[in-house]
C-alpha cells in the first residue's frame, strides 16, 4: 500500500466514523485506494485481498461491508433478490446487470428519466430508488 492509498483509504474510514483496523484498512484499500469507484460482492473482495496475499477471511469481508453500508461509505445493490453487490459510489444513479458475466457497471444516470412513481400506501414514504438495466450481449 502506498503512503497515498493508506491516507485515502483512512480518510475514507474517518470520514464514517470508523476505526481503522488492519481487516477494514486492507479491505478500503482495496476498494477506495486507487481513488476509484468499485461494484464488488463479496466473494470478489475476498478473492482481491486474497490475490494481493492480505490475510481476511470470508467472514470478515462480509461482516466488513455490512459495516461500510451501515456507516454509509457503500450501498448494497441486489440482484435477483439472492447477488448483492456493494458500490462504493454513493450518488443517486442507475446500474447496468450484465448477466453473461454477472457484473454491475454504472449506467449514466443524466440519460434517466423517471416521470413518475406509483403512489406509496399511507404511512409509508419512499426510501430510494433502485434501477437495475438487466443486459445481455447479442
């Protein structure tokens, strides 16, 4: 990890009021250090740290994302209610599902036009809104 990664993915950890341990340094650098935005799941973060030879089990990747959702440095995207995967852009914007390689992309969310929405039950108000453009090649 370079001094410039290590401060980004620290930074990006302190912004959430996160402490920076040694699993959560290694998996924001992996995610963030680069300065980039990712989609993974968990299995591929899993399978980042374990091709860079950092020591994180599965169990820890997947209970460090949660806590990267909850202190609202990610958001979990589910596909097909069974395939999460986890953005670390954190604007309001669309994604493409390619099925032939199971991969999320970002779509270009200034090309989206929502003109309206069903009318929510009472007592109820809408949270957000998730667009997923299921794709396959042909």
């Amino acid at each position: 990890m370079t001094e410039t990664q290590t401060k980004r993915s620290a930074n990006w950890l302190a912004g959430a009021g996160l402490r920076p341990t040694r699993q959560r340094m290694t998996l924001a650098n992996l995610l963030v250090g680069d300065g980039n935005d990712r989609h993974v799941t968990a299995e591929s973060l899993f399978e980042a740290a374990t091709d860079a030879d950092e020591k994180v089990s599965l169990a820890t990747v997947y209970n460090t994302l949660r806590a990267f959702c909850d202190a609202g440095l990610m958001r979990e995207i589910t596909v097909d209610g069974a395939k999460s995967y986890f953005d670390t852009n954190m604007t309001d914007h669309p994604h493409f599902y390619w099925e032939d390689s199971a991969t999320l992309t970002d779509a270009p969310a200034e090309q989206l036009e929502i003109s309206k929405l069903p009318d929510v039950p009472e007592g109820a108000e809408i949270a957000s809104v998730d667009v997923v453009i299921r794709l396959r090649r042909n």
